[in-house]
C-alpha cells in the first residue's frame, strides 16, 4: 500500500508542478490558486501518511 500512495504523491506532485505554470494564463486567478491550495493539502497529508 506504500508504493501506491508514494506513486499517488508523485503525480499529484506533476499534477501541482503545472497547475502553478498554468496558473498565469487562466482568467480566473483565484479558482486555479484554490485548486491548487487543495493539491498542495493532499500532498502534505499524503507525505504525512508516508511518514508514519
């Protein structure tokens, strides 16, 4: 189970990585940043999990 939350944490790791590239060219700044403030939690709680 391990390897598939690792696996699960390095694409929403991709999955932030272009959201904050993308994030210049969408009309709607604070629609991307709050989609992004949520990957950005998955990723620590993910992390957290891996931790432990």
């Amino acid at each position: 189970m391990k390897k598939e939350l690792a696996k699960l944490l390095s694409e929403y790791k991709e999955t932030e990585k272009g959201l904050e590239l993308g994030l210049e060219y969408v009309d709607e700044k604070d629609y991307g940043k709050g989609k992004l403030e949520i990957v950005k939690m998955i990723i620590a709680d993910l992390e957290k999990v891996l931790e432990a």
